[in-house]
C-alpha cells in the first residue's frame, strides 16, 4: 500500500507543512510528531466517525484523545454548531497546547480549523479530509471558516495546519454525486495554471470518475502541488492565490441561493466555471474552441451545467456584490485568459455579464436544482 505513497510541503518558511497522499495511511501512520501536548481532540460528523474515527485514533499513539461528532451537511457549517466544538474543549478541559484534528469533509475542516484558529488565541491542527473536494482545495492553504445566511465563507481565519494526511481509501465509501464535486476543483487546477495537467485531465477523467487509485494519486498530488505553490506565494490571498477561486463568485451565488447543502460545492464551482469561460470568451480573452474544451471537461466529470430552477439573473448579481473579492463596492472576477492562466479582474463588461447570465438561468435549471 505504501508503494502509491507521495509527499509534497506547503513552503511557508517556519510553518511550513507535509502533505502525505496514499494508500491505507488511516490507522497505519504515526501523527504523533505533528502534536506539540499530549492531548487531541478529533473533529468529525456523524457520517464520518462510524466510518474512520476510530482507525484515526489509531494515528496518535499514547495521546488522550477526545472526539466531538458534528451533524452533517452544509447548512450546519455556523456559529451554533461551531460552539459545540469548543463546548467539548472546554468540557474535557482541553488547554493550549491541545491539537485538533479535522476528519471529514470541507465543512469539518473548514470549522475545526476555525476552532483551532480560535480556542486559547489559537491552537494547532491537523486535516485528514475524506472527501476528494477537501483533499485536492480545501484541507490545503488554511482558510478556515463558517457560512452567513447572506454569503458563504463570510466569517473565518487563515490557520495553517501542521499536516495533512490524504488516504485515498476513504474515497470508496463517497457517493458518485461527491467524487463529481471534487473532480470541479481538480479540472480548476488545469484551468487555471497547469495545460499539461489540463491534457492529463482530458485523458484519465473516466478513471477518476471509477475511482482508480493509481489515477486518484496522480491528481490529487499534482492539485495539492498546484495549490501549494500558489499559498506559498501568496497564502492570504493578496493577490495571485485570488485566482483559486475560478467559478466561485458564481459558485457561491448558486449555492446561496439554492439554500447551503442543496447543491454540493464542488457543482456549484462546475457550473460556475463554464459561467467563468463562457463570459471569458464574450470579452474576447479565450476562443469557443476554448470554452468547448472547458465545457466538455467539467461535463464528463457530470457536474451541472445550468443554473438552479427560478435563479434569475437579478439574483446572481444580488449575491454577487457580497463576494470577498469585491473591492469598494466594485465586482471582481476570475477569468481565463487564455487556457492554464487566470486572472482576477474587475473590468466586467456589464453587457457580456448580463449575456452570460441570462445563458445560464433557465426553466429547467440544473440537475439537482
């Protein structure tokens, strides 16, 4: 199981940390190096911890572990459930230099990491995402954070983790609807930065779809690299790491509207990537060849290519202006400039915006509108 093993680090100077991507490494890899005290407390939900919570324990021999087990889902990801993280801190008297440890999906590492940012002023934490959307973006780079019923993301820290550790295994307990939301974040890779993962892509995205490990490995390594290097440039998002958020503004919109938890993240970002290219090409930065390519992509990767049912125009750009790339009040985006290069701009043609809106709001709506 160990021959599949790879290792890259996040290059932040003193903070620098691995992220380790294999086979079989819950139960099986020794985290203990990464834990400053003696004490842990495993952040995980209720779908999660039957599965793998107790092989996680397992990875922090002759520490005292303690666990809080969060419901699931999207619509949790706010400050009540949040306050339940540092009600078993506290409960189990937890001190600073205690460890969390993030064992889930995007919405367990995204509040556990807020929760580490925040008890005591701040304590360490570790990821170990199960999902393929949290392996390949968000268990990297350390944005942390909950939803606000006006906007997703609105209220967070950057807290980096002291390590990430990717066990490809846990994928085959994944939904098909989840392994497509994640394959949205790994096509962004290619979009944004990298043609010749964008090919590799191309080539391999039926094995990803049937969960391949040999496939699996490949594209979370060269993702996790991808989005190593950008954090490691820019790790509060100042400017060049803005471009990891291709089909976000749009993404964020659609899930907003559609109530957190409706739509999964990962196909709110494929749509709202084919909405990036399409209004890419009407301001005459990429060709139809282009957005072709863009399109099919995130089509195999059956991810939903309209807009949710009764989302009018009029709606996305409500939802747009509370975007956290906006700038006094003006409306920034990601956008393909050519095919592997992004670019956050706010020179929006209202006209071609409106055009590529209208595209993409329909009676039918997406498929799981």
């Amino acid at each position: 199981m160990r021959d599949s093993l790879r290792e890259l680090t996040v290059e932040l100077g003193e903070r620098a940390y691995p992220i380790v991507i294999g086979q079989g490494l819950l139960g099986s890899y020794d985290l203990t190096p990464f834990v400053q005290g003696t004490q842990v407390m495993i952040v995980t939900n209720e779908t999660v911890a039957p599965l793998y919570l107790e092989s996680a324990r397992a990875c922090f021999p002759g520490k005292q572990v303690d666990t809080v087990i969060l419901p699931d889902g999207e619509k949790y990801k706010d400050w009540q459930t949040l306050n339940l993280i540092f009600d078993r801190l506290l409960e189990m008297r937890h001190s600073r230099k205690t460890t969390l440890v993030a064992l889930g999906g995007g919405v367990v590492g995204d509040m556990a990491g807020f929760a580490a940012a925040s008890y005591q002023r701040g304590v360490p934490f570790i990821q170990i995402p199960t999902t393929l959307l949290s392996q390949v973006d968000s268990s990297v780079g350390g944005k942390t954070g909950i939803n606000h019923p006006l906007g997703k993301n609105m209220i967070g820290a950057f807290h980096q983790p002291e390590a990430v550790l990717i066990d490809t295994d846990s994928l085959g307990t994944l939904p098909p609807r989840e392994v497509s939301a994640g394959l949205a974040e790994v096509i962004k890779y290619g979009l944004i930065r990298d043609t010749d993962f964008l090919g590799w892509l191309e080539q391999n995205i039926a094995s990803l779809v049937d969960l391949e490990t040999a496939a699996l490995v490949e594209a979370i390594y060269r993702s996790c690299a991808c989005k190593a290097e950008v954090v490691a440039l820019d790790e509060k998002e100042g400017g060049l790491r803005a471009i990891l958020n291709l089909g976000h503004t749009f993404g964020h919109a659609i899930e907003t509207f559609a109530g957190y938890g409706t739509w999964l993240h990962g196909e709110a970002v494929g749509t709202g990537m084919m909405m990036a290219a399409d209004l890419s090409l009407r301001q005459g930065m990429i060709s139809e060849q282009d957005r072709i390519r863009a399109v099919r992509l995130i089509e195999r990767a059956s991810l939903p290519g309209q807009a949710p049912a009764g989302m009018v125009p009029d709606d996305f750009r409500r939802l747009m202006a509370v975007d956290k790339k906006n700038v006094d009040g003006s409306l920034r985006l990601v956008l393909l400039r050519a095919m592997g290069d992004a670019v956050v701009t706010d020179q929006i043609d209202t006209n071609q915006l409106d055009a590529t809106l209208r595209a993409y709001c329909t009676t039918s709506g997406g498929v799981n509108a």
